[in-house]
C-alpha cells in the first residue's frame, strides 16, 4: 500500500517556514481540492493521480519518494505484527 506523507511534509515545512501551514493554503496554492487533500491525509493507500502528485511535489519542493513510502502489507500486520510470527 502508498502510504502518503503529507502531514509530515506539511509539518516540516511549516517548522522550516516558522508559521502555520493548513490544508486551505496546500489547496489555494496547489489548486488540489481541500477534501481531495484531507482524504490524502486520513485514508492510507488513497488513491490520486500523478497530476496531483506532481502538484504537491512543487509545493513541498520533494521528490515523489519523498511524499509518498511503500508499507508493504504482507509482512506486518495492523499491530506491526509479522505474519509469519503470527502463523507460528
């Protein structure tokens, strides 16, 4: 699953800048509509398309690796638990 990183963009670039950065400024200046940006935020493995990605990779001044990270399901579960500790 795409797990994506936003908040903690969002949070290290609002410690950077030394002020507030809030999803209505992400979807001002990015042109990314606000629900589309909060279901980024809250809903691992959402999906959205390159264009939107491209987007905030200019905002965030990032790479595509940089805002988003691979977890791979198969070896852990949602208690962080690997599954073939669990099959055991």
């Amino acid at each position: 699953m795409i797990r994506f990183r936003l908040a903690e963009l969002t949070a290290d670039k609002a410690f950077r800048e030394r002020r507030v950065v809030s999803l209505s400024e992400i979807a001002d200046t990015t042109g990314v509509h606000r629900a589309t940006l909060s279901k980024i935020a809250n809903h691992p493995g959402a999906n959205i398309g390159t264009d939107i990605v491209d987007k905030l990779c200019r905002f965030f001044g990032c790479q595509p690796g940089e805002l988003m990270t691979f977890v791979d399901e198969s070896i852990t579960d949602h208690q962080g638990t690997q599954n073939s500790e669990r099959e055991e």
